[in-house]
C-alpha cells in the first residue's frame, strides 16, 4: 500500500482549509516558542525560545531552526519575498543577539522574532483573502 506523498498535510478539523490549518500550526508554534510561559507577579511572558537560548550556542541553533520552520511554511504558503525577506531579518536579528551571553538572554526574552513572523505572515494571507473576495 503507497504512503500519501502529498506536500499539504491533511486537515485535522473538519472543513478546515490547509491554508487555515498551516496557519493554526504557526501561530501555536510562534506561541510556544515565544509566549508560552508567564514569570509570576509580572505578566511578563516568555516562551521555549528564552530557555532554548540559556544553552550556550546549541539553544541559539535550535531555537534559530524552530524559527526559520515558520519561514519555510510561509514560502510554502506562498508568502511574497519582501514578507519572507521581513521574516528572515526578525529571526535574523533574534538568532544573533540571542546568541550574546548574558545580553542574548535578557533580548531574548524581550524580542518575540517568532510572534511577530506569524503576525506578519497571518496578516498577508488575510489581506490576500479580502483582496480575492472582491
């Protein structure tokens, strides 16, 4: 019996559009890894990235291949190369300074990379949406 080879994964919710599932998948993950976790008496939030990034170098890698994920699905979404080229400069920007001891940490926690990249991506695709609609 052949295995499907489909690019596109099938839906997990019934009547859910591949494009609305993909989406769903990159908004959990950029949530995950950003803003997962909430310090205490602060409402300050952190996520995977954070502690990935307590790692010395190994956290910054995996934590800079998580986020380049989200920019390959928004190719295979069909993202625009300026909406791509954005996403590569936040993670860009994310994986380097992170990559700073001690200073990496801190901007870490406050530079949501992964959050940003899935606003921007979801924001294209709706605008595309509406643009189609008319």
């Amino acid at each position: 019996m052949a295995m499907d080879a489909s690019p596109i994964p099938r839906s997990r919710r019934a009547g859910a559009a591949p494009e609305t599932d993909a989406l769903h998948d990159i908004r959990r993950l950029a949530r995950a890894l950003d803003a997962q976790f909430t310090l205490p008496g602060t409402g300050l939030r952190f996520g995977y990235d954070s502690l990935l990034g307590l790692i010395p170098a190994v956290g910054d890698v995996v934590s800079g291949a998580l986020g380049l994920y989200i920019i390959a699905r928004a190719h295979r979404l069909g993202a625009s190369p300026w909406v791509l080229a954005r996403m590569g400069v936040n993670l860009g920007v994310d994986t380097v300074l992170g990559a700073i001891p001690i200073v990496g940490d801190v901007f870490d926690f406050a530079f949501k990379a992964n959050l940003k990249n899935a606003e921007i991506l979801i924001h294209r695709v709706e605008r595309r949406a509406r643009r189609a609609e008319r």
